[in-house]
C-alpha cells in the first residue's frame, strides 16, 4: 500500500474500477477503487502527471483510533523527487477522519538495500507475549478488588474502576479500556449487588483510554456523567460508526442516543454513606477532569492526575497541585484519596509530596 507499490496492487485486484472524478486540492483527479485485505481503497491520480497524489482507506484500527470505529484515512503524497530513474514522494501526510494524524519525511531514498534479517528477529516470548496480547479489548479482572469502605470496591488495573453501592441501585465509577472491560466491570456490580439496577456510570475525563467503554455504558441506556467541556469530543465518539467491528452500541436498536449528565458545577448523586458529589477541576491542566468525592468517608477521587513513580515521587506534581486547589476551592474534608492509576493513599501524604516537588522545581 506504499507509493512504490500501490498502482502495483491496484492492477492485481480482480475488484479495480472507476469511480467519478473528485476535487483534490482544486484540482480534478480520476479515481480507481479497490479492495485490499477487505479494506475499500481509493486511488486520487493527478490527470496532469498521472502520480497518486493521495490513497484512501476505510478500516477499523487498534491504536488510538479504535474506538472511533470505521475511520476514514487519507495519506497524502508530496515532495515528489526522481531517485535512481524512479520518481517517488519523499513526504507523506496521513489524515484520520479530517485531522491530521502524522506527517513523515524521507531524508534519505535508498532502493533493494540488502537488509540485516537479524535485524528483525523476535526471542520466542516476545513472540508469545505478543500474540497473547488482547489489545485495547481486554477482559476486565476482578483479581485486584480492595474496600475503600463499606459498599466502595476498587478494582484496580492499568486503569481502574470502582462500584459503589447506594440504597436504591449502583453507581460505576469509570467506563476505560474498551465495552468488553466495562461490560465484566457491570457485571461484577451486579453480581456483588444483585437486583440493585445500574443508576450511573461516571466518566471523568477525556483522555482516550477512560473513555474507551463510553459506547458500552450508552448501549446499556445508563445515564453517564461527563463534563460539559468533553461532550462535542463524546457525541462524535458516540455516533462513529462501528461497522467494521460492530460493538454493542452498534448492534443494538437504542434509537435514543446517549443519556448525558453534564457536570458544568457540582452535582449530587444518591444519598446515605455512600453519596457522592461531583466537582469539575478547572484547572490549566485539568480542565477537562472532575473529581468524586465522598463526603460521609472523606474519600476522593481525582480523575487522572495521581500516579506515583517508582522513587515514589508523583509523576505530575502539577496535576495533584491543581487538584489540591479544587479542594480547598470547595472546602472539602479529604482522609484518603485514590485515582485512575493508584490506589487509595493518606491525603496529608500527597500534599506532602506536592509541597516537596514544589521546593525542588
């Protein structure tokens, strides 16, 4: 699929045809289809030059974008020079749905470079480790479950999620990773807590992998608390088609769209021990995260901003300092505090921690 070999590829495939001409860059360009892998393909040929100035695919992908579903992808060929009597691009921009992914410049072109294969070799657990991998859609492991207090089970992961239980139903605290992480993460609440329905599932922030079970939670007809500031980011999320590698959200007949709970100030959510309120953090780094606290257990949750290194200095100080604002900002009285990537930690050591970081920046 490389420009050295996609016109190549495209006389291969017993599927080649004709589509109508588009607009590229102002300028009509033929187009030829195909398909590759299962992959539809497109081909813009500029009509002056008969170079590809552009491939299209549409495929689902397991980086960063496979949670937005079927993704359109335009990788754009320029900075076409003439290298040993072959003329190829030396710069390559790669769009994903519209935005700009990458961009990547060849310096040096060299051809049939006789290529060191040890160069390539893998030890065998590499290989196994590698082929055993789930990706983004792995289980959900109820191994690592502790008990921040009676009703409140953390079970922790590459990133964590918690059940709370409330007198009249349960609330999840974070949808990550994927739907196949969150659905066990339900599942295990309705297990612990059985004929207690689902009230809520919280997602407190943007960042790509809490998100990843969002579809999940929408699918279930959960009402999800989100900020207001990552709603447009979750809307689209929500809507991207998935048919490639149809999820829950995509198989099911839920006509009704998501059932936001937008978190602009603080909110309250059930009532008893276990009651929550909700703050967004506002922070220059946190703008887009909202912490949980519990005010009966003086329990915080903050969001995507505590995570320790292996020195047991904190990974981001500025992070938990803006977070150490919010609640003073908000008056709260805070023993424990616990977040996406670390477990429940005395208040008084973190901001000791932070007052540490803050003399040696």
């Amino acid at each position: 699929m490389g420009p050295a070999r996609i016109l190549l590829t495209a006389v291969d495939a017993p599927d080649l045809h004709f589509e109508p001409p588009e607009v590229l860059r102002s300028t009509s360009h033929a187009v030829v289809a195909f398909s590759w892998r299962h992959v539809p393909v497109r081909i813009l040929l500029n009509p002056f030059n008969h170079l590809p100035d552009a491939v299209e695919t549409t495929q689902a992908f397991h980086d960063f974008w496979y949670f937005w579903g079927d993704v359109r992808q335009q990788i754009y060929f320029d900075n076409w020079r003439l290298i040993d009597g072959i003329t190829f691009p030396t710069n390559w921009v790669e769009e994903r749905n519209g935005v700009v992914w990458r961009s990547t410049q060849a310096i040096n072109v060299e051809f049939n470079v006789e290529l060191d294969e040890k160069g390539f070799e893998m030890t065998a657990g590499a290989v196994k480790q590698s082929a055993a991998s789930p990706g983004w859609n792995r289980p959900f492991n109820v191994k690592q479950a502790t008990t921040l207090a009676p009703g409140i089970d953390l079970f922790a992961g590459s990133w964590n999620a918690t059940v709370v239980k409330e007198p009249d139903g349960i609330v999840i605290l974070e949808a990550p990773i994927s739907g196949l992480y969150t659905q066990g993460v339900v599942k295990e609440a309705r297990k612990r807590h059985p004929g207690l329905p689902i009230n809520a599932i919280l997602s407190t922030s943007d960042s790509w992998p809490h998100t990843g079970g969002v579809r999940q939670a929408v699918a279930l007809g959960v009402p999800v608390y989100i900020l207001d500031l990552n709603q447009p980011l979750l809307d689209k999320m929500v809507s991207a088609a998935h048919t490639i590698e149809p999820d829950a959200l995509q198989k099911s007949k839920n006509s009704k769209g998501p059932h936001w709970k937008i978190v602009a100030n603080k909110q309250e959510i059930g009532r008893g021990a276990n009651r929550i309120e909700l703050y967004p953090l506002r922070g220059a780094s946190t703008e887009r995260q909202y912490m949980v606290y519990f005010p009966e257990r003086h329990l915080l949750y903050a969001s995507d901003t505590l995570a320790l290194n292996d020195d047991g200095t904190l990974n981001d100080p500025e992070l938990m300092y803006e977070v150490a604002q919010a609640v003073k900002r908000e008056n709260l009285i805070v023993d424990t505090v616990f977040s996406m990537h670390q477990g429940p930690m005395p208040w008084e050591k973190v901001i000791a921690l932070i007052e540490k970081s803050l003399k040696h920046s």
